[in-house]
C-alpha cells in the first residue's frame, strides 16, 4: 500500500518515471484505485479522494452514489403518502357515491329491543322510507328516533345490500299516575305515551291526583312519591314488585300497600333507608314462612331497630 501511496504521489527522481510517466500513472491509478484498495482490504467509500490518488475536486467511481438513492427514497415515500391520502379520500366519499344507486335502497328494516313500542311507530318516527338508501347518513334516523319519549338510546347497522338494522333501548315506565286517568310515568315523572294494558304494565300506582304540564306530573308531591317509587325499585324490587299503590303516609312517612297478599299496609320513612328494607325483607320472610303474612294488616318500619306487627 505505501508503495502504491509513493508512486502516485511521488515526482521524478532517482528511480522514478519521468514527469510523463507520472501523469500516465497518475491517470492508472485513478482508473484502477477502487481496485487497488479493494484488493488490500480498505473501505473504497470511506477513503478520501487523496487516499485514492484521485485530484481534489473528483469522485472515485462508486463515490457519492447514496444522495442519489436518497433522492429515490424520498420520492417514492411521498408517492406512497399521496396513495394513501388519495385512498382515504375516496373511502370518505364512497357512501356519498353509492347512496344514489338503486342497488342499495332500503327494502327491509328490522327493529329490535321494542316492548311497548311497536315496531311499526319506531319505523315511522325514525324517518327511514322505500327511497332511503343504506348509505344515507344515520345521524337524521338517530336524532328523530331519540326525539321519541319511550326511546332511551339507538344503535343502527347497515346490511348489505338493502337492509336497516336499527336497535332500541325503550324509557322503563316506573309507576301509573292519576291524570285523572292512570298514565305512565319514568323515573323523571315524564308521561309516557303508552296504555296501561300495554305491555302487561304492573306498576306501582301513585296515591294522590295530579294534573301534567308540559308532558310531566305538576304535583310535587306526587313527583316525591314518584321518586321514592325509583329507590324502591332500585334498592328491593323483590318489595317494588308486590306494592299496588304508594301513598303519604302520617308524618311524612310513605305508605305502601300490598298486592301480595292484598291489603297489607307497609309504613316507610320516606328516606328509604337499606337497613330498615333489608329488616322488612326479613319480617316479611319470617311471617311467610309461618303462613302469617296475610293475616296481617299493617307492618312498620318507619323507626330504627324496631319493626311493628299489626294483626
């Protein structure tokens, strides 16, 4: 290598070409330098241009090569970004496009989760119609079915290629109101627009009249009475399911009244403590298994630790 590195640096002398000699060899040793360092082991791309005996200002063959295949590499990760936004776009728009072929409008649209509603009155209020498409915008269908007031929440699928899946979660009614007539009621004493012979309605019937304003009870005590009715249904439904009517009770207590077994009155106090239902839970297990609950006429819980029996 020293020798290589002598003679293409090295000028005339004793033992050294000529001045044109040099230059033919100096022109050699750029042609062949690549070569040269290959064939001794050295790295031909780290190598200074001197270090190949090449002039300052000039590239070895193979030198400079990775800007260009950088050049290459960018350009093609920005086709690939460009083919991906373009894809995405397209996607965005294809329900735009299909929505107008005939191929996909609805033909079919299956309601489920209705109890009280009808199926029918769930598809005429949602807005969805014969010149619908499945690719039509659901937000319109969800917003006017939500709009409904025994419509809780709305989940709709499209199936391919004409049907409308639409799945409902109705408003629960919690008690019957006297308008003067019975009315259904949820749990924020809105009235419901359902009969109380549909859907086997068995509620709770709040004790007192009251007038509706605005689509809710106006009474305050009765929406008292009705919010006592959503903790008993919350917190002993076992008690909520046999109670025919809940009423005031003297001072301030709440009273309930049993439909199994008919006429038993049940004295509360209105905070509907836990301990004192789970104590009326036990009372009312404890007569039932004597075969004594009917035989009973009033049980009181209103005070702590201490549950009365009336015969």
């Amino acid at each position: 290598m020293r020798a290589f590195w002598r003679r293409m640096r090295g000028g005339a002398g004793a033992g050294s070409p000529a001045a044109g000699e040099s230059g033919a060899l100096d022109q050699a040793g750029m042609d062949s330098g690549v070569g040269l360092l290959d064939e001794f082991g050295a790295d031909a791309e780290s190598g200074a241009p001197e270090a190949l005996g090449v002039p300052e200002g000039r590239l070895a063959p193979g030198v400079g090569r990775t800007t260009g295949d950088g050049r290459r590499g960018s350009v093609q990760r920005i086709a690939v970004l460009v083919a991906i936004v373009a894809g995405l776009v397209l996607l965005s728009q294809t329900p735009r496009l299909l929505r107008h072929l005939s191929a996909f409008r609805v033909e079919r649209v299956e309601v489920m989760g209705t109890r009280y509603l009808a199926p029918h009155e769930a598809l005429e209020a949602s807005g969805i119609t014969r010149v619908s498409s499945i690719f039509d915008d659901p937000d319109p269908w969800r917003e006017a079915l939500l709009a409904h007031p025994m419509i809780a929440a709305v989940e709709i699928e499209r199936r391919l290629p004409s049907t409308i899946l639409v799945r409902l979660a109705e408003v629960e009614p919690v008690a019957l109101v006297r308008t003067p007539e019975l009315r259904a009621v949820d749990a924020a004493a809105r009235v419901l627009p359902i009969a109380p012979t549909d859907g086997g309605l068995d509620l709770p019937v709040i004790g007192i009249a009251t007038a509706v304003e605005e689509g809710r009870v106006a009474d305050t005590l009765a929406v008292a009475l009705v919010d006592v009715t959503v903790r008993l249904w919350r917190l002993a439904p076992g008690i909520a399911e046999r109670v025919s009517e809940i009423a005031p009770g003297p001072g301030g207590a709440v009273r309930l009244w049993l439909r199994d077994p008919a006429g038993v009155e049940v004295l509360l106090a209105r905070e509907l403590d836990p301990d004192r239902l789970a104590q009326l839970r036990a009372t009312m297990a404890e007569l039932e298994s004597r075969a004594e609950l009917s035989a009973v006429r009033r049980i009181d819980v209103r005070f702590r630790d201490q549950v009365v029996v009336s015969l």
